[in-house]
C-alpha cells in the first residue's frame, strides 16, 4: 500500500476534535477541559491567530499524526526586521510516538517556513531540548528570579489598576525601554491584542489577576502585569516596563504593591534593562519553556552571528513570559 503523508492546515473544529483531548492531559495547567478548550478557540478566532495558518498538522493516508501551533511575529534587531515564526504545542499521540512523526513534521515545516520568506523560528521547549537542538535549534539563557517582596521599595507610589484607556500609554511606556535593546520581539498591534486577551481571560483557580499601571500627568510612567499565586506565595510577574528615570525608580514599589501579602515576587529573569531593576534575588535556570531559536534566512544566520555572543553571556533573559507561545 502507497504511503501519502502531506503537511497542511488544521482547521480549529478538528484541532478540537482530534488534538485537544489528547494533548489536555499535559498542558492544562489547572484548567478544566472546557476551559482549555475556550482559551485556544479564544487565541484561533482572533485576528491576529488568522493572519496565517495557525494550526498545522502532518497527515498519513489522510490520518493526522502530529500538530502545532504557528504564531506569526517579528524580531526587531536594530533598524533590521526579520520575519519569524513561532512554534507551540507540538504534539504526537501517545500511540504514535516513536515513528518519527514530529521530526519529519517540524523538518518539513521549517522548510516551508522558510521556502515563505521566514528568517527565523523560535520555540519555547518544555521537555527534551537536545531533540530540537538536533534539528539545528539553539537553546538560549532561560532563567527564573525570585526577590523576597520585603526586600522591595514599600512606599506608596500612587499605582492603580490597569484601565481600558491606559493600553496606548502602556504600549508606549514599553516601546521607550524595548528600543534599548540590540534586539527582540516586536510587539504589532495585533500582538499586543493577543496579549490583552490572554491577560484580561478569567482568572485560574488560586490565582489573581494583577495590573497595575502608575501615571504622571497624562503619561504612563511604569506598568506591571502579572498574578498573585496563592500556593506559591508569590506574584509572578508577566510584563513590565517603565519609561525614564522616573519610572525606573518605581518599578520595585510597584511589585511590592502587586505581591499584596504574598511573600515572594518572580518569574522570568527580565530582559536587559528591565532586569535592572530589581534586586539580585535569587537566579535559577528553568526546566520548561526554554527558549530555543532557529535561523532560516541568510539574514537570519547573520543576526546570529553578530548577536550569539553576547544573548549566551547576557546576565538577563531575550524575552518575556508574555512572549511564550
């Protein structure tokens, strides 16, 4: 019997049908089953989920084998742009394990990506990095820090919650410290959408959603996203940012704030001058979510060159947990 195996799009009701169930049992992450799957029909209905295919899958004699999800961004490496695809939840049935199903997927996905003008793919890899680093993914710093919430400025600064009219400050606030940066993420509209609904979505059981943002005048001068973790005793922190020295200044006060009674404040180690501003606290490498890229392009291959060095010494992470797909 021939064998046809073909790399296509998996429509959402499919992805539901055929992925979710199986795929649940790993990533619900406290979730019910009803939960999770209104959280991906949330991210697959939205405008920025349909800007491209963003469920893929690889089919044999029309039986789909393996999936994941594919997220469009940009990187932002000085006054370049590089077209990027990001890569999430990639999974195979247990029963179809072993059969080499996700290699030849994700070889013949890199490949599209790439024959489609992608200079890059990146992925956040929570079990087996040395299996993606074989199909030529580099695996960068992944770290979390943790400060004692105590050890934090506890002054009262005039921070309030996060309001619908604050999210253009907001957006400017973190443009003025991302351009800092020799590279990153771009955050487009779109992903900036994609980001506020998976923030402003119903709040986990044991956790609560925190967003506070301070202004000055009309300005927002610092902002922090993030969630108090009951069983953790800790508020872990999202996003922030801060725009000028003032702001800067602030950014401790405001995660004491956040934290509440909790003792803790963490999450990932922040990027360059994000990073900062905390205290040294305590730093670890993480387990799961490890970022890992993978150049496509000619242009691709030349950011890494000229960047390698010092993304592999940096004594802060590339990106933010708001980044993980």
């Amino acid at each position: 019997m021939q064998t046809t195996v073909t790399l296509e799009r998996i429509e959402q009701d499919e992805y539901v049908r055929e992925v979710l169930p199986h795929s649940f049992e790993m990533w619900n992450d406290g979730r019910t089953f009803d939960r999770y799957v209104d959280d991906f029909r949330s991210v697959a209905s939205s405008t920025y989920a349909k800007r491209r295919p963003f469920t893929m899958g690889l089919r044999e004699n029309g039986k789909l084998v393996t999936s994941c999800k594919n997220y469009d961004r940009e990187l932002r490496w000085e006054s370049s742009s590089l077209r990027t695809t990001g890569i999430g939840a990639v999974f195979t049935p247990k029963a179809l394990r072993g059969r080499g199903y996700a290699t030849a997927f994700l070889g013949a996905h890199l490949d599209a990506e790439r024959d489609a003008g992608r200079d890059l793919a990146f992925l956040y890899s929570d079990i087996h990095p040395a299996y993606y680093a074989r199909l030529g993914f580099i695996a960068l710093p992944s770290r979390v820090v943790t400060v004692r919430a105590e050890s934090l400025d506890g002054r009262a600064i005039g921070a309030r919650a996060v309001e619908d009219a604050d999210w253009s400050g907001i957006r400017r606030c973190f443009d003025a410290l991302d351009r800092q940066r020799p590279w990153s993420l771009r955050r487009t509209p779109l992903v900036w959408n994609w980001m506020r609904a998976r923030w402003n979505a119903p709040s986990r059981e044991g956790t609560q959603a925190v967003h506070l943002v301070v202004r000055r005048a009309r300005s927002v001068v610092a902002y922090a996203i993030g969630r108090r973790v009951l069983r953790s005793d800790m508020f872990v922190i999202d996003d922030f940012a801060f725009d000028g020295e003032e702001g800067r200044a602030l950014v401790p006060a405001l995660l004491r704030m956040a934290a509440g009674d909790l003792r803790r404040v963490g999450g990932w180690l922040p990027p360059p001058f994000a990073r900062e501003t905390l205290p040294r606290g305590s730093v670890r490498p993480r387990t799961e979510a490890i970022l890992m890229v993978a150049p496509l392009s000619q242009l691709g291959r030349t950011w890494w060159a000229q960047t390698r060095e010092a993304t592999l010494a940096a004594r802060s992470d590339s990106t933010w947990s708001a980044d993980h797909v």
